[in-house]
C-alpha cells in the first residue's frame, strides 16, 4: 500500500448561505485549498466529488456542476456518497486512487446546499436516509432516531440530559475560535435545557443546524506530497464498517457497533492505540452521538461517556480533545462536506495551525464520520 | 499498480420488474455473481455499490438498504454515482480499492428500479442529469440532448434515420440470444422509422427503454482471482474523463468528447490499440449514440459510424461486433446497473460463455459507458 499524504485544504464559511449556490460554495473551499498548497488546477490528477442529498441539489448528479464550474474538465471526476459520512468517502476513494498508482495528486470536494429548500422538505428528505421500507413510514425522521439511543443511554447508563447539554455547550465554545462556523456564540448549560423539545429528551440546542457549506483537500501520493509541502499530514489508518438500515435491527440502542469496527481497522492500520491520539473529531450531530462515540471509539467505557464530558476530559486542554473546530452542532453540517471538513480540522490541528484552538504537541488525529444513525461509519488516522 | 481481475459475474432479469424491489434486484445479480464465482458472501472483503437515482429508490443512500438485505454488514460498503454510468464508476473504484491493496475481493453491485414511479416523474428526474441552472430549465430532457446531437450528425455527415435504426434492429437481433434482456424481439428498420416520434428525428424504437434491474461483478487481487478461477479476466485499462456540464459549452454537437480521451487513457494503460480489440460495448442510450460512439472511441473516422453499420461491421460476425447483449437499447438501461451489466457482457465474452451471442476467439474487449449527456465517459478495456 502505497502512502498518502494531505498536502492542502480548504474550507467555505458554513451557514445559511444565500449568497452562494451549490457550485459557488465548492468553488469557495477549493480555491482556498489550491491557494493553502500553493498549486494550481493543471496541477491536480483528479478529484472525487463528495454530495449527499440530490434531491436538495435538484441535480440527478451534482458533481457534474462542480466539476465543470472549478473547472476540472476533462479530468477524471465522479461522485461517492454515504449518507451525512459522505465526505469520508470521497477521502477514502482518493486514497484509494493515489495508493494504487492511478493517480498522484487528488482533489476531494465535499458540499452540500440545505437551506435552500423549506425545512419539512429537508426532514423529510433526511427521514429517507433511514429505511424507507420499514422504519421512515412509520415517521421517524432523524432527531427520532438519535432520541430512541439517548433514552436507552440513560435508562441504561443513568445518564442525564445536564451531561447531553455539556457537549453542546463545549461545541459551541470552540466553535467562537472557528471563523468558518455557523454559530459562533457561547451556551450554556440551561440554555440547552431550556430550548424547544424536538423529540424528547433531545431539545432544539442537542441538535446539529441544517448547513450550506463545502469544503476540499489535497491529498498526494508520498513522492509528491514531499514535494508540494514541508508538513505532509499522512493518512495513516483507513476504517470503514456497516450496520443494518433499520435501528430495530441493531444489536444495541445505546451504541454505533460499526464505529467499534472501523476504529479497530484504522488503528490496525495505522499501528496507533488510544495513548497516541492527540485530537479527535467526532460525528456529533446530536449530542448523545458525541457521547457514544466517545464510548464506541473506546475512549472510555461503555456508559461512562457522560462523565468524560462532566470531566472535562474532551475539552480543549484536556486529555483528549473532542471537536475543537466547534463539531456539526456549531460549526454546522453539511452533509457531504462534514468527513472533509473534518479532515481539514485536523490537518490544521496536526500541522500547528489551528490558532486559538490548537491542541499543543498535537502529532496523531482520528476523524469518525456517521452515515446515517450509524448504517456506515469511517474512521480516519492522521499523523504529522 | 496491482493487477485485479474479474472473477464472477451475475445478472438480473432486466425489465419492468414489478415482482421485485430495489434491493431484490440487487440480491438475484449478487446470488448468481457468488454462483458463478463459486464464493460464499464471507469469502468477500467489501463492495461498491452503483445506484444513481436516489429520487426514484425514495432513499437517500440506496446502498444502505442493498448492503443490509445481500447481508454485508458489518463490512466496508459505500455508493458511488456519475449518472448513467454509475455502475463503471463503481467498478473504477473496486478496482482502486484492490489496486491498493486495500481489499482482496470486492463485490460491485450496480442496480436501479425505474418503473415504479410514473414516467413523467422519471422523465423530469431524468432530465435533472442535465444541468438544472443553464439547460434543463429550459425544458431539455434526455431525449433532446441527444436529438440536437442527432440534428447536427445528420446535417453535417448525411447520416440517415435509416442507419440510426439499424442500430435499433442491430441490438434488438443480438438481445433475442440474451435471456436477461428487456426485449427479445426481432424488429426492422420500417419499425424503427415507423414508431412514434418523440423528439425529431429519435422515434421510440431510437430510444432505450426504462428499466428495472442489477448486474453484479466479483472482482479480486492477482494472488486470489487465480485460486478463484481458472479463467480470470483482467481489468488492464481504466479510462475515465469529464466535460461541460451543458451541451452549450461543449467543442462538438457530433460527438462526445470525453469518450475519445477515455479511450486513450485506457489503451495507453492497456497497451492495446484498436486491432486488439474483439468485442465491444457501447453506451446506445440512443441510436445516434452509437453512431458516435464507434467514431469517438475510433473504430471510425468521424461521419463514417454511418457507414459502419450499414456495412455489417459492428454485426456479431464484423470485424468489431458492438453491443453484443442487446445494447441499452434492447437489453434495457437500468441506469446505476449498466455500467456493471457492460462487464459482465465483455467477461462472458473473453470466457467464451456468450453462447449464440459468442464472437469467436475473442482475448480483448472494451466497454464505453456515459455518464448523462456525456459529462463523463468511463472506458475499460478487459483482457483474457
């Protein structure tokens, strides 16, 4: 297996963006990304489109506007998808082409544009990402199914909804020193507790926003990486498992067996365990979904994730920290932009450049991306 | 680059397949590819799933649900798209993913249920492969693009409506020895001239049908596809190339670009050159694409493709047999399942499994597949 290596990265501000389309927010990040490794267009072998929902880009294939509009054109381009982890595997597509050989320099686009559309639209589109045979017609739209697993968890696990609320109001913290986020403005404890019920015990602020945004990176196969760059960021471990589409299918509610699985490849991979890894980002698109991940990653035991965040443990500053770029419940997600924005985080992360958010001496990073409630989950190790 | 091969192959019925669903499809290629391979599901490492149309499987992630019924879970499995030729895009990416060495054996999966919805939903969703902002707003759906395309053949070449339709009758006579195709019925070109007009001068039997179905290819590392099989065939040229996502943009109304540098590009990995070549798949989403085809991939000079069926040339028996299964035209145009149903074709052939359909003593073939109006072209050659 050949090696390959981030050498550039871009991000568009996330939010509600009325002032770009869908083609104008991938433009966005991927001039940024040219810009970060200092190469032009002619430079790039291929890219890998990542965009999830194209019933909201109302294009059968949305890759082919943003290849054409960045002008890739007659480059090789196509789209990969799965579901809100879409991003992921446009990166993991990409790896795959520079370590066989097929290409050398590889641009990965992910974006989304979900603001556009009326937000019960957007539910209900997003309700089709679970099974549509036999769950989503009996109404379960997303916020559903991650409020089934938070009410198992603390049923379970005794944990409380205090414990939920701390996620969001870490998130939200370092989401302030993240000027490509969408909200940027401090939280609290109550506020969270306080905020509309969306389904129970899930409020308004446990829940990630609907986001425009797109974001890309470079990634190089070694001889070029060396050559384009002076801190090469190695993606080092590749993990990506599934479960079954219905949630009653699952063997647990309290848990996303496949995130287990996929970290226990890409750790395998990347010969690392816990103790080496210095940042993390994880799939929060509810805050109960941080704390499993927390617990399915095996930064902790299975129920104690609520005292990790209680702790502080997962904080900026602490042992292990946890979505310093603010997470998809303030920095926004757009579902096929998420795994890339992700991996630009820690790119940042890894090569020092992460300004107020920097994770000190950070020299391993793991993303985990969530397709869906948990039907496919990649994880990806970074070393500096 | 690792070599990989393709080591089994399965095929639905193609169809208007009202007994069958989405993932059902998927589960009577998949049950028939394992067969053929004689490998059971845990012999398999991963699999890329190929559905292009999310709007018509009602589902954001159609590869959720397919992975979950062919039982894949808990392993690796993602979906990628690029319009009508999804199911190559998938292939490209099995074969990246054991190129690298990521994978010993994948499962490609390709699969789409167009027949379900009514036709004008479909047409409109259809025509939402062309772009959104600039064209289709107009009014352009599939069949437009490809009657400009045909309008300006004609005028500049003196190409005919009698030799689009020998196209017609050409892949309808060779669909009658192919059990899976969608139409087993001889026709002529009175027919063809005959039929309904649906957008001048393409009538309905210049047009590919809708169709519901799945074709499924095992594709495996050097190591493993030789105790798999004895009779490998090796995927040695991948060509892959993009252009303008509005026809208004392109340098040519009388071709389709991509298709002529993804030929290059996977012959000049393949070593091979056209005389190599015995047997050939193209993508006759319409008569006139055909046409264009044979002079894009080179067979011809460009305005003779004509000629070249009138000539018997691209016959079971010429020089350079085409579309030997049927063609999308007669076998049917599953859209995410074509691209997989094309290898599975050329396989057969270079195995010498094609039975009446057989072109003698063929060692290499070629299939071109195209993704919406010729945004992207994939190209594969095969050898024995």
């Amino acid at each position: 297996m050949n090696k390959a290596a981030i050498v550039g990265v871009g991000h568009s501000k996330f939010g509600v963006r009325r002032d770009a389309s869908l083609r104008e927010l991938a433009f966005e990040a991927v001039r940024e990304c040219l810009s970060d490794a200092n190469l032009s267009l002619s430079e790039i072998d291929a890219s890998v489109t990542g965009v999830c929902i194209s019933e909201l880009a109302r294009e059968v294939n949305p890759s082919f506007p943003i290849a054409d509009y960045i002008g890739m054109n007659p480059k090789p381009d196509f789209r990969v998808a799965s579901a809100c982890a879409t991003g992921s595997a446009a990166i993991r597509t990409a790896w795959m082409g520079i370590s066989s050989g097929l290409y050398d320099v590889v641009l990965v686009i992910g974006a989304e544009k979900m603001t556009e559309s009326p937000t019960p639209v957007v539910t209900e589109v997003m309700g089709r990402g679970g099974d549509v045979q036999w769950e989503y017609a009996y109404g379960t739209t997303f916020p559903g199914y991650y409020a089934m697993m938070a009410n198992r968890h603390m049923h379970e696990f005794g944990t409380t909804h205090e414990q939920l609320a701390m996620v969001a109001v870490k998130n939200h913290r370092n989401a302030l020193d993240n000027p490509y986020a969408q909200f940027r403005k401090e939280i609290n404890v109550e506020k969270v507790l306080g905020s509309p019920m969306v389904a129970y015990p899930l409020t308004l602020f446990d829940c990630c926003p609907l986001t425009d945004g797109a974001a890309a990176v470079i990634l190089a196969s070694e001889e070029k990486a060396r050559k384009i760059t002076d801190t090469p960021i190695w993606l080092v471990g590749l993990g990506l498992a599934t479960d079954s589409h219905t949630l009653s299918n699952r063997e647990t509610l309290v848990g996303i067996p496949a995130s287990t699985i996929a970290f226990k490849q890409a750790s395998k991979m990347a010969k690392v365990t816990h103790k080496d890894i210095d940042v993390v980002e994880v799939h929060d698109c509810f805050t109960i979904a941080e704390i499993m991940a927390y617990e399915d990653l095996g930064f902790c035991e299975k129920g104690e994730g609520g005292k990790l965040i209680e702790e502080g443990v997962t904080e900026i500053g602490g042992e292990i920290p946890v979505n310093t770029d603010g997470g998809l419940k303030a920095k926004g997600h757009p579902v096929g932009a998420t795994g890339v924005s992700q991996t630009v985080e820690i790119t940042k992360q890894l090569r020092g450049e992460a300004g107020k958010r920097q994770v000190e001496g950070a020299e391993v990073g793991l993303s985990h991306n969530v397709g869906s409630s948990g039907q496919s989950v990649f994880v990806h190790i970074y070393r500096r």
